[in-house]
C-alpha cells in the first residue's frame, strides 16, 4: 500500500510539474504565421542574420514554429513616419502579428543639441510626446482593424547612460507604452530595461577585469549608444521571445543556438560592401543556408588586393570560428597593376590556409566593365580570372564565375543593366551573383529556380531592386514655400520619405484631381527651364513586386518612368498638405 501510494504521489508531482511548464509557456505565435517588424534603422539592421529580427526567427523555429517575416525598418524613422508608411509598408502584406519598436529618433532627433555618431538633429525634427501617443495609437489601431495583432516595445537606449537626458525622457513614453499596452491588451517586451541591465552587467565585467576598449570589443552592448552590437541584438532578440510567450528555459535554449551558428566569411571589395544589403546577393545566398533548422550567420571584410584578402582572412581566423568563406575578387589588382605571378601566389596561398583549417573556400570571378569592351582594363581582369579557374580546377576548389554568368546575358539583352555604375549591382546583378555562388556551393538550378519566386515577391518593404531618381521640376516661390510647410508639419520630415506618399497614390489611385490642383497652386510654367528648379536625387529600395507596379501604373497612363516621377512628386506635396495623409481624423 504504501508503494502504491509513493507511485501516485510521484504521478502528481510529475503532472504538476508537466502542467506548470505548460502553464509557464504559453507561445502566442503559431506556425505558419506572418510577422512584420516595424521600426527605424535598429530594425532595419535586425534584418540581417545574427541580428534581432533574424535571431527571433530561429528562436520560434527552435520551437517548431516557422514564420514569413516582412521587414519593414527604415532608417530615420519616427512613429509619424512609419504611422505614413504603414499600409503600403506593413498592412498591405497582410501580416498576422506587427512588432512595433518605435520612439529612439522621435526623442533623439526632437533634441537638435545632441550629436550621436555624426547624427545631430536639425531643429523641427523628433516627435514631442504628445504626437508620440497619437501616433503609436493610430498605429496599433489600424493594425488592430486589419486583422493584426500588435507587440509592443519599451525604448532601447540613446547612450549607454539611464541618466543621460533622453534616457530620462524615454521614461514619460515607456510609461504611456505600458498604459497603452494595459488598455488594448498587447504583449509588450521590456527592452529598456533588459537592454540596461545588459549594459550595467557588462560595464561591471570590463571593470572587474581591467579590459581596454579593444579587449572589451566582444562585451560592447551598442556601437554609438544606439545601435546594437551582437550582445545588444541578443538582448532584444531575448525579450521579444519572451513578449512572445517563450519560457526562460526555451529563450536560453536559443541562445546556446545562437552561439553554435555557422559562420560564412565574405572577402570582397565594393561589391560585397554593396551585397550586404538586406536583400541584396549576400542575403540571398543566406536564405538558401538557412533554409534548414541550423542557421548561418556572416561576416563581411572589404579589401582590394589579394594580398589584404589573404591578410584579412588570417586576422579573422584568429577570432571567429568559420565555416565557408566565399572571395569575390576585386579588380584592385588589375588597377595597382599587380604582377600576375604575385596575385596567384597570394590566392593560391588563401585557399591553402582555408583548407588547412577546414574552412570551404568558394572564388567568385571578377566581373569585366561591361562598359569598356575589348579594354586593356578587360583583358587584364580575363586573365586574372584564368588565373582564379586554373587554380579552382587544380585545387578542387568550387568557383563561381560570375564574369561568364554576366557575358550570357548580355550576348542575349546588350540593353540588360546588371550595375548602376559598371561596378556596384542592381537587384538583377545581386539575383545573378547568389545564383553564380550558390551553384558553386552545390545548389542545383532547378532548386535555385524555385528560389526566383521567393525572391521576387519577398514580402518586404526594404528588400529588392534600388532605382536612382531624379527629379526635376519648376516651382514658383509658393511651391518652395510648400516644400518648407511640409518639413515644419512633418516633425523634419525628408523629402525621400513623403516622395514615397505620391507613388504609392499614383499605383493605387487616380491622381488627376491632385495634379491639377498641385499646378494651379505651385506650378509657373512661364519660368525657363532649369531656373528656380528644385532637383533632387533620391535613392530608393524597391521590393520587385513594387518595381512592377510602378512600370504598369506608368505603361497605363502612357507616359515615361521621368514623367511617373515627376507626377508622383506633385501628388506627394499636395497630399501632405491638403489631405490627411496620417489618418488620424478617420474612425
């Protein structure tokens, strides 16, 4: 009897048990979900893998659950900006949840006595906190009134100092976060705090320890005060999983995850600088990596001779434990006139050290100026790309010509553009470099096919093809005027940034009405042309699906991608002011 009962006292205690661990790990994410990440230029780099965004990511896959991210941070970025950016940003994807990490620059930028890194504020720029309130609201109510769920965030530090004077501002804003978070019954991650504590932990060891800055890199929580480093992206990655439902037993779990990635090291010049774009030939590569339960995680280096790869390849060995690194050569050595003789002495010497220390080296050719055919600048690159195949072949090393790829297709389409300059890749220059690499890692290509369309309609707002436009219009006096109302009425806000409101309403929308009105207001058509022009430049990262609907609206209307612009531009102006762009008179 007395057996019996030990036993049935052990099943209680056993099912307890089972039940508190149930109870304590609630998960509100479900497989198969999309979640949008909304933020400014801290999310914009949490997109890269091994930072925030990623990091949660592979910590819901490490618990079964598999989810299709947008990422939709921008640099800058203010809650009124991202409150203007929202549907075609965020809602016009459909997403199931939205994480909201909104506030560093709407106090950081309100504060144009304060220089972080070599940003300082322009006065009128920053959200004070009143139109903070307002606009994080609209947010989550319009989320909320699109089928999406929304989690909250307290605001991460600017400076690594809670007493520094927006610190102590934050305070006022996290306190409404909080109060909104209670009334509309969002999860919230307490990032604030977890990111300070991080910090007073970490200042505690470098102390204790006596490091030097350089020693004490590896420990650092922020680069500038603001931006994380990998300990600040672990930081956030951890507190959002648990907003998320993660136990603190699962959230370590990931962590030891996080800490086992495999490593990819990128040897290259401006090409690579340019490829570690989110979306861009880097990232691509990445997403075929991590298509398994394990991820991948990369490191960058940018150089110009062979010779720096190799010493750069050595400085990094010293450090960091890699898997693969993948070399795109750079024309460098062409252009310092390197002996032929020198620069394979230096490769060869590269993918030596790479197989001694169990690293899989991939070579990517340097691709020739499509601009200068038949150049002794070309002539110089072949050869050097013999040189990189000859060794490839005799060393049994995987090679991705690149070069040959790009010769294809422009001996089919001469008028195709790969680069913006002849050297830096456009979008279909960075699909062309991944799938050259991941043939060379193995990949066959009717699996990279499929990738194509993944690629294509990628669900994200800062991900695809990057377009130069200029703009070049005649305005009266009052148009400039216009242009100066905006900017006071915006919180500062740029005129890349409200451009995008007149293009978005220009594929969505007739804008006849707002054309007409932006002419009888803003428009001399008597001025010459070229004199009171206000020219612009601006630079903007299109997904591909928004690339097509910009060449369709344009094929439409019958008129030119110039002339699509320069309408765009009128109807942005007249919609900021005439029109209630952020939505908060609607119910």
């Amino acid at each position: 009897m007395r057996k019996l009962t030990v036993i049935f006292t052990a099943l209680i205690v056993i099912t307890g048990f089972c039940f508190a661990q149930g109870s304590a790990e609630e998960i509100i994410i479900k497989d198969g979900e999309r979640i949008a990440f909304l933020g400014d230029s801290i999310t914009n780099a949490g997109a890269s893998y091994g930072a925030y965004c990623r990091l949660v990511i592979q910590g819901l896959k490490s618990k079964g659950i598999t989810v299709d991210p947008v990422f939709a941070g921008v640099s800058g970025d203010t809650s009124m900006t991202m409150l203007l950016r929202l549907d075609r940003a965020v809602l016009d994807h459909k997403p199931d949840w939205v994480f909201l990490s909104a506030g560093v620059n709407d106090i950081w930028h309100h504060d144009p006595t304060v220089k972080i890194s070599v940003f300082q504020a322009k006065p009128g720029m920053g959200v004070g906190l009143e139109d903070y309130k307002k606009y994080v609201t609209r947010i989550v109510e319009r989320c909320q009134a699109a089928g999406a769920n929304v989690i909250l965030s307290t605001i991460t530090p600017i400076k690594e100092d809670p007493d520094f004077k927006l610190n102590r501002q934050a305070v006022e804003y996290n306190k409404f976060l909080y109060k909104l978070a209670k009334e509309k019954n969002l999860p919230i991650a307490k990032l604030h705090e977890a990111m300070f504590a991080k910090i007073a932990e970490a200042k505690k060891e470098i102390l204790a320890k006596k490091l030097t800055r350089k020693q004490s890199g590896h420990l650092r929580v922020t680069s500038d005060g603001v931006h994380p480093l990998k300990p600040g992206h672990y930081t956030m990655a951890k507190g959002i999983l648990k907003a998320m439902g993660l136990s603190d037993a699962s959230v370590s779990a990931a962590e030891k995850q996080w800490d086992n990635s495999q490593k990819l090291l990128f040897l290259g010049d401006r090409i690579t600088a340019g490829g570690g774009r989110a979306g861009s030939w880097q990232h691509l590569i990445l997403d075929r990596l991590n298509a398994g339960k394990e991820m991948v995680i990369s490191e960058s280096k940018i150089a110009y001779t062979a010779k720096d790869f190799l010493k750069n390849f050595k400085d990094k060995l010293a450090t960091s434990n890699f898997k693969y690194v993948v070399v795109q050569f750079s024309r460098g050595d062409v252009e310092e006139g390197t002996p032929f003789t020198e620069f394979k002495k230096q490769v060869t010497e590269l993918v030596r050290l790479a197989n001694r220390e169990n690293v899989k080296p991939v070579m990517i050719s340097i691709p020739v100026a499509n601009n200068l055919p038949g150049s002794e600048l070309n002539k110089k690159i072949n050869a050097c790309n013999d040189i990189l195949r000859q060794i490839a072949k005799d060393k049994q090393v995987a090679f991705g010509d690149v070069n040959a790829a790009m010769a294809e297709v422009y001996k089919s389409n001469p008028a195709r553009k790969l680069t913006f300059d002849g050297l830096r890749f456009n979008y279909d220059g960075d699909v062309l470099m991944a799938k050259t690499a991941l043939e060379a890692f193995g990949y066959s290509p009717f699996l990279i096919a499929k990738l194509y369309k993944t690629w294509d309609n990628r669900p994200s707002y800062t991900f695809g093809a990057s377009h130069r436009v200029v703009v070049y219009i005649n305005l009266s006096e009052s148009g400039f005027n216009a242009i100066e109302d905006v900017y006071k009425k915006y919180h500062g806000i740029g005129v890349s940034k409200f451009f995008r409101v007149g293009m978005h309403l220009m594929v969505t929308e007739g804008c006849d009405k707002r054309i007409a009105e932006f002419d009888k207001k803003w428009i001399n058509p008597n001025l010459p042309a070229g004199k009171l022009s206000y020219q612009k430049g601006i630079r903007f990262n299109f997904s591909k699906n928004e690339v097509r609907a910009i060449e369709a609206a344009a094929k439409k209307k019958n008129i030119s991608l110039q002339e699509f612009f320069n309408r765009a531009f009128k109807v942005s102006l007249y919609a900021m002011l005439a029109e209630d762009v952020l939505g908060l008179q609607s119910n």
